[in-house]
C-alpha cells in the first residue's frame, strides 16, 4: 500500500505555527462549548465521576486549542458533580488530560506551554490514533477536535498515473466517483480501527466527543468553501510547477490523507462499527461562519492548517510562494467564494456501549 | 529563597548530547539488572501484578537510559508473573510507562527514540517530581536513576557572599561545615516532599527502586573521584574568568542544586519520612569502576552529565573550553585522581506503607 507522510502541524510558536494561527478552530471550540455542557450533563453517568477523572484529547497538536477543549470537558463535569451532589470537585477530583498525537508531534511546545493555574494533571501520549496507545480502560471521556478526518494513508492506486483511481488532485474533490470510493473505503477501514482501539480505551460508559467538519449529504467537498481554497493550494503548486520553482513530479504525487466526509457516511461508520451509540450528531453554528471570506486570513490560515504538511513535501520556500497565490486565486476568485455551499461543523457524541 | 537554573541534561543526539555520553549511567543500570530483578522478585506482591501494570521513571530525561531501567523492570515482573502463575504474561498484562522529567526535557527525542518492538503503551509526565505529577494511584513501581540527588534550589545564603553560609565553590564538596548543613537541610526537605508525593501517587504495596551514587559515611565529596572532576570544572570555569573568557560574577553565582548524600543521611531521611520501608540498600559493584581514570573520557562523560547546565549559565562556547581545561586538569593531576576514596553506587528498595 501507498504510504503517506505523517500528517503534522507547524510547531512552535512562530507566526505560520499552528499555534498562533488556528483560531478559526478555536472559534468552533467556544462555538460548541454550550453543547459539549449540555452533551457531558446529559450523558455522563454521574458515577463515572469519582475521585479520579481522565480526559484524553486525540490529534491534539502542539496546543493551545487542546488547552481549551479539555477545559470546556473538566468545566462541564465539575458543573454536572457540583449541581448533582452539592458537593465541591476540587475537594473530591483529581482530573488528568492524556495529550494524544503522534510522536513526531511537537510534545516540547505543548508542555512547556501547558496553562498556568490548570487543575489537572498532564501526560503526553505518543503514537497513532488508528491504533491502541493506552492500556484498556484508561480515560473517562476521549475529545477529538478537527481529527477526525484523517486516513492513514492515501489510497491505493490514487498515486498511481496508470491506474484507474490517479487523482490529478491533491485532495479528494467529490467529483471523480472512483476516487471518491477509494478515499471513502480507506476512511472507513481506518476510522473503524480508531473506534475499536478507543472502545477498548474508555472506561464503561465513557464517552467520546467529536468536534470537527465534515459534508452535509450530497454536496461535494470542492463545491465547499475549504474544498475550493484546497483547490486553489493545488492549482498554485501546479503554477509553481509550471514556472519551474518545483517540479512537476513532486506536485503529481502529493495527496492528502483527509476525507471530509459526509454525515451520513460518518454516522454509517460508527454504527457499521457498532462499538458506541450515537447520542448527538449536532450542527455547531459558527461564529466565524466557517471562514471569513477575506483572501489574506484565508491564506494565513490555511497555511496553519497545511503549512507543515507542504513544506514537508516541498520545502517551506515553495510552501511560503504557494500561499502568496493561494491569496492572489482567492482575490480573483471572490465571486466563487460567496457562491459556495455550506459546509458543515458538528459535535457528535458516543457513548460506549 | 535563591531559586535556581532548572537542570536539564544535552537534548538530541548529537556528539554531546546526554543521549549519546550516558555510557556511565548505563553500566550502572547492566550491573544493577540482576539486583533490580531479585528485588521484584523478593519484593513485589503477585497481587499487584494484574492486567493492567504501571512502572514510571522520574527524572527520565530524553534517553536512552530510562529505556533500559524500564525494561528490565518489566522483564523481571514478568519473569515473576511466569514463574509464580505459570501464565503467559503477553497474554494478560498490558504494561504503561510513564517518563517523567520537567516540562523543559526534551520530550520530542525521547519520545521519537522510543525502541522499536517494546511491549509497552507510553506516557510523558512533564512537571517536577518534588511534587505531585500524576493522580493518586497511578503506578506500581517507581523507578528513579540518578536522580535522587538533586535539592529543588541552590540553599539560602550559599550564593550570598555576605552570608557565613556563601560557598566559594561550585558544589558542596563536603569541606565547609556550614555548607554541608545548608544541602543536607535542602535536600532532607525535597527529598521528603518527593517521598511524599511518590506515596500518593504509588498503589499500595509499590515499590520505588533507586539507583544512584551517594557518599559512603564519612567521605566528602571532594575526597571521591566525581567531587575532585567537579573541582576541576570549578577550577576551570576560574581560569577562563581570569583569562577574561567569562566574567568572575556568574562563576561566583553558579552553584549546582545537586547534593550527594552520605548513605546514612539517605536512610534517616526515608526513616523520618515515613511512608516507605526500606527493603534493601545496596552497593553495586559497577563495571566501568565508577568511571575510567581517562581524562578525555571524564571530560566527555562530565560534559555529558553538566553541559547542559553550564551551557545554560555560561554560553555553549565557555562551556566547551571549560571541559577542554578539564582534560588538561585530569591529565596534570592523574595522580590525585589514583588516590581518591571510593564513592557508592547504590539500589534502593523501598516500599511504601
């Protein structure tokens, strides 16, 4: 099989690092904090919450969103013990958060950056999240904000010019039914292993909160807002390509390993798995309405998102002059950036069966 | 109170990092192999021994070694879990690691060098060990390799040149009365505070296992072979401040927080505490003979040890041309260092009750 570079974000703290230029992911955060309170009030067994509480985020980056997921979960779960028993947490929980992501993630950023004042204990935990990284029943409640798109590698045959499923694009458009399937079936193989070793994981009817972006059924990624500056990231490689500052055979083999996908297809996968119920699939209204369609913040923050990804295929000069035509293509092309459809930004809830 | 550089050992792997110049610690760690699994063995309740199976290493750094301590802890509880049951261990225990060190270690080296082909989910603690870092109840065994000699600060007064308690010296080298009481009293502090944050965080009935060196009762620092290279780094940090290659404040400001008890002062401090049995404390003999009596090799293992530190203090620059000056003092002076008092490498056993 085709294997693909670990997805990573930009570390550190400079001003192209994930760190400093994701808000629009934070924006969904403080988006979704009202409903992940009333998902952990109406779904967290209040015997779950004993002396000990773990939250372990998964695809947490170098921070600080993950900083601000974990603390609308431990903000939600005092709330609840408090109003439930009348009693004080802090006299009665110790909470820890487990920080997931790879192991080339950048660990050193996300500790040394870790909140002044935080009331819980930290550990990093290194390795994929499509498979087991913890022993079994190990966290309370699991948070995956915007990771829950991932594959583990592009799918066969997409890299592949003679084969029938080559993608000429860098990403899964919606639009080439082959390859479609082909991004779908590898999406669901994989999310399907990340549900297994997560139930395995949890504690008995723990949950896991997923917070992330995904198609309203029937619409097409490169119809949406973010499918379309994608396809101006790969149009402006294939003009960088094209003027020689890379080349052609460097912009033919690079892919993503996302698949933003549909919601019925999400809510397909997870009852196909069978390892967790369904007790929300909620839509999170967006104070930042997805993105802001100015083309210098799309750019910057599109950059955040994928800066390290190209860089590492390209070098981060390319990357630096891809984003500069990113910003021009979007200028251009406003008129198609307001005629695009919605996309979508959901909290799902799981409960483990 | 005078607060001090947070230690750090030489991240990455390059020629002088702690990763590639820790040979020293690692022969400790072969020849204590056999005594750590005897301990186990004698020591720890089958009880304890169940699906899931903890061992954490505070004050890890970022490698190698602490993967070597941990493993033979596991084999020798698996070992013992064979022997006693007749079980496969694969086939009913998951085993953690939990690697601690302060949140300024170098994670990312540690955790992108973890073996290949281990048989363990793994977890890194950021945060101090003199206090707590994990929830009560979070691992089996404790293990803690040359790290049970630091205080958390420089003593008061020690920096101080108007203090009676100002220590011209670099270490506590075991001379001045006045100095010895100051690192004693700072270490019988922190090393109770640790004591007391391990017993929380211990299950009932864990182990703490210590390696390390301590001073046999009675002989001074500077007497031993580690306290006369320390005087040579003090020595040779004066002569650049002499030559002007440093400035005489921030050699005279530059104390280091570590403080090699007698094992006398050791056992009281565990007594006083209280909340662990001392099950065993042992001389191991090491098979590098403490260290080779070469001085290029004292130099790059001492560089490895303190580089971090002095870098931290003095500039890289001065750091490297002290430990130059280093080699040259250990060639001059080879037959003072034939003649030093043995120092004690040591495995504690305790228990907690």
């Amino acid at each position: 099989m085709t294997t693909t570079q670990d997805w990573i974000m930009i570390g550190g703290y400079g001003p192209e690092s994930y760190n400093q230029q994701s808000s629009y992911q934070r924006a969904l955060l403080e988006a979704a904090k009202d409903k992940m309170t009333e998902a952990i009030s109406a779904n967290l067994d209040l015997d779950l919450i004993s002396n000990r509480f773990i939250v372990a985020d998964f695809g947490c980056a170098s921070g600080p969103n993950t900083f601000v997921a974990v603390q609308n979960i431990i903000d939600a779960v005092e709330e609840k013990y408090l109003r439930e028993t009348g009693q004080n947490p802090e006299d009665n929980i110790e909470f820890q958060v487990l920080f997931n992501d790879l192991r080339i993630n950048d660990f050193n950023t996300l500790f040394q950056t870790l909140p002044p004042g935080r009331r819980y204990f930290s550990a990093g935990v290194p390795g994929s999240f499509f498979n087991r990284v913890l022993p079994k029943q190990s966290f309370h409640i699991a948070v995956m904000s915007y990771a829950f798109l991932f594959t583990s590698k592009i799918p066969k045959g997409i890299m592949d010019r003679d084969s029938p499923l080559w993608n000429k694009d860098m990403q899964c458009t919606g639009f080439n039914p082959a390859v479609k399937k082909a991004y779908l079936e590898q999406y669901s193989i994989d999310t399907k292993n990340l549900l297994d070793a997560r139930a395995e994981e949890l504690m008995p009817g723990g949950l896991m909160l997923l917070l992330g972006s995904c198609m309203r059924d029937g619409v097409k990624m490169s119809e949406t807002l973010k499918g379309t500056v994608m396809d101006f990231i790969g149009e402006s490689l294939n003009d960088l390509a094209q003027k020689g500052v890379t080349e052609q055979e460097k912009v033919d083999t690079f892919k993503t390993s996302i698949y933003f996908a549909e919601q019925g297809e999400i809510r397909q996968i997870i009852e196909e798995n069978g390892k967790f119920t369904i007790e929300a699939f909620e839509d999170i209204i967006h104070s930042k309405n997805e993105f802001p369609l100015d083309p210098k913040t799309l750019a910057i923050s599109f950059k955040a998102l994928y800066g390290a990804f190209i860089s590492a295929h390209f070098g981060i000069e390319v990357m630096r002059k891809a984003f500069e035509l990113v910003e021009v293509k979007a200028r251009e092309q406003i008129s198609r950036l307001h005629k695009v459809k919605p996309g979508m930004q959901y909290l799902i809830v799981l409960r483990k069966n």
